[in-house]
C-alpha cells in the first residue's frame, strides 16, 4: 500500500445497476475494495433508461452541469447513490444520448450509430464532475474502449488545469475484441488535436481505433489474466493490436478479476435450496436433486449432470458444442442444463436440443441469477468451450461450489483450473487446447469416465477446488501496485 489515492473510476457498465458483462462485475466490486484499503475513489457511469431510480435511492447531485463536447457545450444532471461498501457512484444524466431501451444496441442487436459520441460525452464529463465537485484524481481509471480518450484527455487537454496537474491514467483492456473503430469524424468530435490521429495513435486504416489510441496514452496498462495479458501480446491473439501491447513492455500487466465470495459462497447462498462446504458435501446432493426436478431431467442422482451458464455466442464456443453435444448426449449418461441467449442460430440449436433430447436437456433461453446460482450448485461439472476468454468467472464460481469446470485451456481459464492428473489425482478440473467440436468430446467424456470410474479422484478433484480462493483483495493488492507504478512513471504530455 503507497498511500491513500483520489481515484476516478469511468465506466460504461456497474453492477447492480447496468450489466452486459464482465464489465459490470468488475466495476461493481473492484471499488470497494480499493475503498477498504484506504484510497478515496467515485465510479462515473451513464444514467441509463433501464436503472431503477427508486430502487437505487439515486438522487440529484448537480442540477446543471456544462460540458464541453463536439464543438458545443451541452447542459446535463448528475445524479448519485452509494454501493453498499460505501463507494459513490455519480451517474451523467443525459437523455438524448442514454435514455434509450438498451445499453449499446435496439432491441434488434443493432448498435446505436451514436455510441462513439455517447461514451466521449461520457468521458468529458468525468471530467467535468472532477472540477465542479474540486476532486483532484490521483488516478483516472478508464475501462475498455468506451473511455479509452480518458488518458489523452489529460495529457492533450487537460495539461494546464493545475486539478489534473499530478493525474495518472490507467486503462484496463477487459475484452480485446472490442477496440471501437469507427469513422474518423467521431474522432473530430472529441476534441483531441489532429496530430493524434496518426498511426502511432489513434488512426487506423483511416478510421479511428479508440482502444488503440487509449493504449497508447496511458500509463499503465492492464488487462484481466496474466493469460490473456500473454496471449493479447502475440498475433494471432492480439486483435492487430499487439505490436502496441508489446511496446508497453512492463507498463501492460495482466491482473486476474476476483470473486465477491459474499455472493458466492454454497456455504452462505440464499438462492440454493441447501447450503454446503468443503467439510459437509451433503446440501450438493440436495441441490442436485432439486435442479433435476426443477429442470425435467431424469436419471436420478447418479448421472453426471452437465451445466451452462453463458452468452451464446461464437467467442464462448458454443458453435463448436454444438457439433458434438448430440454425440456426448448419445455416449454418455450425462444431463445438460444451459442458461444463456446471444446468437440468435445458437438459441434456436439450443432449445430445439431440449426438444430433441426430454429429460436429458433443460435450455432456458435468457438470464436469471438464481437459475445460475442453482447450476453452479447443483451440476457435477460446468462447461467453458471459449475459443479465447479474458477472465472467466463461472470457472471460478464453479471451483468454488465443488463443480468440476471442463474448460479450453486459454486466458483466464488456463489460469484458474489445473487440470486432472489422471496418474497423481491432482487437478481442479479438465482441459483442452484444440478448439475444435472432438477436442470438447473427448474431453467431456473423460470427465464423465473419471465421475463414473475413478469417484475417489473425482472427489479429490472437488477438495481440491473448493480449497482455491481467487478473492478481489488480492486483485485489488495488485491494483494499489500498479497505480504506484502509473504515478511513477506518469509521462507528462508526451506519450
């Protein structure tokens, strides 16, 4: 710990307010544990449409507040609550760019044309609250593309505002994938000088690459596995962005997301019907059971139950699955429950599988949190196919609840499951490498030969998860480290 820190903390995404994905976990948790250790830090998020005001006690912070953005200044409100830890969350309250019925797209997946302007609005706004309220950020903490200006903000405009005159910027990279290419014009809007857009910032292909130009500017770099920090650094995992990562050197780390184990914990779950732990395996059982009537499957207790939790969608694999589950299905005794929605082709193969396969199937198409807090509890094994995966966090929850993961041994998954050693019994699950449809077979009915033929690993393997703890304090320890190094090493107007 180097001394307490004002830290600004831009997101587009925080749990509980707005989530699409590990975004809003992570800007959700990740504050409040860097509260506990002493730093001052506020989240700045958009007042989406879809928060519930009065559920979230939200109220009026600052009636009118002008910003700067695309040549004009705009009049918003800002808006604030707290999360339960104590952290305060400000919210930018603009209608014409978030009161609008999704996040980041209609209700027929399209992208909003606009978003470009909507995230750099958000930005400078941060910003802006910093000044009306006197916040002097030690830190401007950016998250994935959507606030990557942030760090050339404050080295191109910010450079004689004596609040941001010792700011330090940090940008973390939670999927690469999405780097916000656009065309160039919403680069005009920003604000930031034309020598910028160039190919050692934020031009590419004469568009604009806002991830690019963010990881440029920054100080600090980081991303969400020392995995997928390796991986992101080579070119067939780097997205044409790695030559830029690897010029970081050790200013690009990779820092494993933790887990809120309040939330996720069999031993302490409200959501499940019987609670669990390390030394008393009995309430997995029960919660097995209550899965399999809850789901229609049959079978009873002794066939190896298989669950979901996922986006279905190419990055997570389930194309792939899709190509063998019919054979797992007919070689095997296991039952599958799958909870997800994404691709439109993929929920449709998914669901038309529990029709196909009564009793041996359950699909339910969407999301809900206690269905997933039950699958965690109540599955033998849980399945990660990913062709890549930043983090992961259903391994980590799975590790947790004795449900052995089956995952491809990428990023955050290769970092977290240790895979059977079918010789010594160690292990914490199973893995694979080839992202293909037989390397998933093979592997599912090696886990479902080690449940049926080898139980005393097999109940090694779950001691052996359940005795893993991947907490946010150690992740925050490693973030208190690395805005140390960001303030150390701050580059002052030259990148």
């Amino acid at each position: 710990m180097h001394g307490n820190l004002n830290i600004l903390f831009v997101s587009a995404e925080c749990v509980p307010f707005a989530k699409s994905g590990g975004l809003g976990d992570v800007t959700g948790a990740l504050p409040q544990f860097l509260k506990k250790k002493g730093h001052n830090i506020i989240i700045v998020m958009p007042m989406y449409s879809v928060i519930d005001r009065r559920l979230h006690n939200i109220e009026t912070a600052v009636r009118e507040m002008h910003v700067e953005t695309g040549g004009e200044v705009v009049s918003c409100a800002v808006l604030t609550t707290s999360l339960p830890g104590g952290v305060q969350v400000y919210f930018i309250d603009y209608a014409p760019f978030f009161e609008r019925p999704g996040l980041y797209n209609d209700s027929t997946h399209t992208d909003y044309e606009d978003n470009p302007e909507r995230f750099i609005f958000l930005s400078r706004a941060a910003l802006e609250l910093c000044r009306v309220f006197g916040f002097a950020p030690d830190i401007v903490h950016a998250n994935d593309w959507h606030t990557a200006v942030l760090p050339a903000y404050l080295k191109r405009v910010c450079l004689r505002d004596p609040l941001f005159a010792s700011t330090a910027s940090v940008l973390t990279v939670h999927n690469l994938a999405y780097q916000g290419r656009y065309d160039r014009r919403f680069y005009d809007y920003s604000g930031l000088p034309q020598e910028d857009f160039v190919s050692h910032g934020f031009e590419c292909y004469g568009a604009v690459n806002f991830l690019k130009g963010g990881i440029i500017h920054a100080d600090m770099v980081n991303t969400v596995s020392r995995g997928y920090a390796d991986e992101t650094r080579t070119v067939e995992g780097g997205y044409g962005l790695d030559h830029f990562l690897r010029e970081k050197a050790d200013r690009y780390v990779g820092i494993l997301n933790g887990v809120d184990y309040s939330l996720w914990d069999p031993a302490i779950d409200t959501l499940i019907p019987a609670n669990y732990s390390i030394n008393d395996l009995k309430g997995k059982s029960v919660c097995k059971r209550v899965l399999q009537e809850q789901s229609g499957l049959n079978g009873g207790e002794s066939a190896p139950l298989i669950g979901v939790v996922s986006r279905l969608v190419v990055q997570k694999g389930f194309h792939l699955l899709a190509e063998c589950i019919d054979g797992i299905i007919r070689d095997t005794d296991a039952r599958f429950v799958i909870l997800g929605a994404g691709d439109k082709n993929l929920e449709t193969f998914y669901s038309d599988l529990q029709t196909r396969h009564p009793g041996r199937v359950s699909t339910t198409i969407g999301y809900s949190n206690e269905l997933a807090h039950m699958i965690e509890a109540g599955c033998d094994l849980f399945l990660m196919p990913s062709l890549y995966e930043p983090c992961g966090l259903n391994q980590i929850y799975s590790l947790k609840y004795g449900t052995l993961p089956v995952v491809r041994a990428t990023g955050g998954l290769n970092d977290t499951v240790e895979n059977y050693n079918q010789v010594t019994g160690e292990g914490t699950g199973f893995k694979f490498h080839e992202p293909d449809g037989a390397a998933i077979y093979n592997t599912v009915l090696w886990a479902v030969d080690t449940y049926r033929n080898r139980s005393d690993h097999f109940a090694g393997l779950i001691h052996n998860a359940m005795s893993q703890h991947f907490s946010w304090e150690d992740s925050a320890a490693e973030y208190d480290e690395m805005y140390h190094k960001a303030r150390l090493g701050r580059v002052g107007s030259g990148t």
